[in-house]
C-alpha cells in the first residue's frame, strides 16, 4: 500500500467530525497541509492531525501549488466545491469531496467532465453506502433475493432537527435546506441499492409550513433574520428510464410521530423487500406460503480492523477510497452517479418552483 499526502481545504465541522479522525485512524496517509478561510480553523487542525511542519494556508490555490501533495479533500459549504473540486483536479490530484457534489447540476456535470480530462480519480462523500446494513441489502440485491425493484422510498425525516451552526442556513452557500443536506445521502443510497441512475421524469414540492420551528431543536434556536427561505421539508416523486418509482422524502423539521434518520429506505421488489433503518436492515418475502420477516444481526461478524480502532461508515470510506487509488481502480462512489443525485435534486427544486415536472433527455 502506498502511502499519501493529503490536502485538507476547509476545517470546518465535516473535515474535524469526520474526514480527518477518519484518515488519521486509518493510518495510511500523512495530512500535510490544511486550508481554511478563518486562519485559526487551519491551524487547529494541523496542530491536531497534521505531520510536524504541515502548512497552513488561508487561499487553497495557494496549498495546490504545493506538488508533493496527492489528494486533496473539499470540506467547504455547497457553493464552492466544484471549483474547489475542479482546480484540485487541474493540479493533478486526486480529489475526495463532500456531499451533496455541487450546488447546482451544471457544477456537478463540470466536475465529471473534469475529472475524465485530467484523468484523475473523484468522489463524493455518501459514506451510507459504507453502512453494514447497506453492504448486506446490496449483497442481497445482486444475489437477485428481491427480484425487478419497481419502487423504493428514500427517507430523512427529522421531526425537530434543524442546523443551526456554520452555513446550513445560508442558501446562498448551500443551496437549499433539507433536500440538499440529508435527502440527498438517503436518494443516492436508494438508487445504488437498485443500481439505477437513469431518471425519466421528477415532480416534487417544497414547505416552510412548520410554526416555531425552533422548538424541541436540539441544537437550540436561531436568529430571527435566519433560515427565512429556506424549506422544512421537501418531497420529490421520481420515475426512472425502465419505470421504476422511487419517492423521496426529507425535512428538517414537520409534524409527525415517526422521524425517521437519513440515509434509511425501502425497497420493494418482485420477489421480496427490503428495509433500512440507521444501521437495521428487514426483510420481508414469503416463504412456505406465509408471509416472513427477517432482521439479520447487523452487529454479528464486526471485528476492530486494527486495535482500538472500529469500523465505522467514514473509516471504510478512507480505506475503500485509499484502495481504489491504490489498485487504480473504481471508487465506490463514481462522480457519474453523484452527479445524478445533484440532477435530481435540482428537478425537485425547480418542480416546485414552477409547479411542474422536470423531463430528462
């Protein structure tokens, strides 16, 4: 195994709450040099993760020019990864950027069109594919146990659960608000499950309907001037090139008794279904002309994969990421299929702005 050196660029919550306690724990690349606008953010997390001497800058065009460095990971707000993204790329690295992949569908599609040109390796960040229960149903899935899957439900739903730190507020820096910061893990792990990426047609709406929002939040209130456009909850209704339906649900904060945490769905095939809650699968099928339900042992088989260290969703990420590089291969997240959720997601905007479906090519 080879062993790389990482640039960091943004040391937010998302670089510090997962990417960099991730590689560190891994243990197979050297964090060298770390980018963040508030200079301060950048210097707490080279004292914390970097190599002794690692750099630290305040503009990552600047940690780009360093050569020596081999991937660079984009920890920013929505608005500038793909330039961020493309840039690196550019520079010849290989590039890990977080999720959702861009604000908009067309950045999206620029950061695949780069990727191909440089020939170097992207991925987005959707560590739900990593889950155990997600590897066990797409086992499952490609043993062909649910037959055609002809509908499935991608769910986020909080109750009270609104962000109210960093920039999820702002939607010139995001984009949008539940829809494009958790309905997108729980879509892109729907359509990997049903390995189908070919969407037809997107209608969707979008509420800010919920009184007092704040209230029962977690993370305490906001500002009064904040988050006054960005929705509480959107729903999308997806038919796919062969047919297929898939509904998407996610909100930050609605009415309901049955919240349900992002990256879970359903899948409903010919043959038989399949549930994801957190790290919970269930499946239901008939056998012996009875109706059945299974609930593998999710927690059965684990093992530390090194000592004291377990393996977490965001761990696999960093080692299946370091592995695609390493062999030269596929990453498990492909940039083409990212790109896909940030389509959909924007049809479902733009449908409920406009009141009607989106058509695709």
């Amino acid at each position: 195994m080879n062993r790389y050196k990482i640039g960091i660029i943004g040391c937010g919550g998302i670089a510090n709450g997962k990417h960099m306690p991730s590689i560190k724990a891994v243990d197979r690349a050297d964090m060298v040099a770390f980018c963040d606008l508030d200079k301060a953010k950048a210097e707490k997390a080279a004292r914390e993760y970097g190599v002794q001497g690692a750099q630290v800058y305040t503009d990552y065009k600047e940690l780009l020019k360093d050569q020596s460095i081999d991937i660079c990971y984009v920890l920013t707000p929505n608005r500038s990864h793909a330039d961020i993204s493309c840039d690196a790329l550019q520079a010849g690295k290989h590039v890990m950027c977080e999720k959702p992949m861009a604000k908009t569908a067309a950045d999206a599609r620029r950061m695949v069109a780069t990727a191909k040109a440089t020939g170097k390796k992207l991925t987005i960040g959707y560590q739900h594919r990593q889950k155990s229960a997600s590897r066990y149903v797409k086992s499952v899935v490609e043993r062909g146990d649910l037959g055609e899957i002809y509908y499935s439900k991608a769910l986020a739903i909080r109750r009270r659960g609104t962000p109210n730190w960093g920039v999820f507020l702002n939607e010139y820096e995001q984009g949008g608000g539940p829809l494009i910061d958790i309905g997108t893990h729980s879509l892109d792990l729907t359509m990997y499950l049903m390995d189908n990426f070919k969407p037809r047609m997107v209608v969707g709406t979008c509420y800010k309907k919920v009184e007092n929002a704040a209230c029962g939040n977690p993370w305490g209130g906001w500002k009064p001037d904040e988050n006054t456009t960005l929705e509480d909850g959107a729903f999308g209704f997806i038919v796919m090139q062969n047919g297929a339906t898939i509904t998407l649900d996610a909100t930050w904060a609605i009415n309901t008794c049955e919240p349900i945490p992002e990256g879970s769905c359903d899948l409903c095939g010919s043959k038989a279904g399949a549930r994801i809650r957190s790290n919970e699968v269930t499946l239901n099928l008939c056998d012996l002309d009875k109706q059945t339900v299974i609930t593998p042992n999710m927690e059965s088989g684990g093992v530390a994969f090194f000592e004291g260290a377990k393996m977490t969703p965001q761990v696999l990420e960093q080692i299946r990421w370091f592995d695609a590089i390493d062999n030269d291969t596929d990453p498990v997240v492909l940039p083409e299929q990212a790109c896909v959720v940030s389509e959909i997601l924007e049809a479902i905007y733009t449908s409920a702005k406009t009141g009607k479906p989106v058509y695709f090519d």
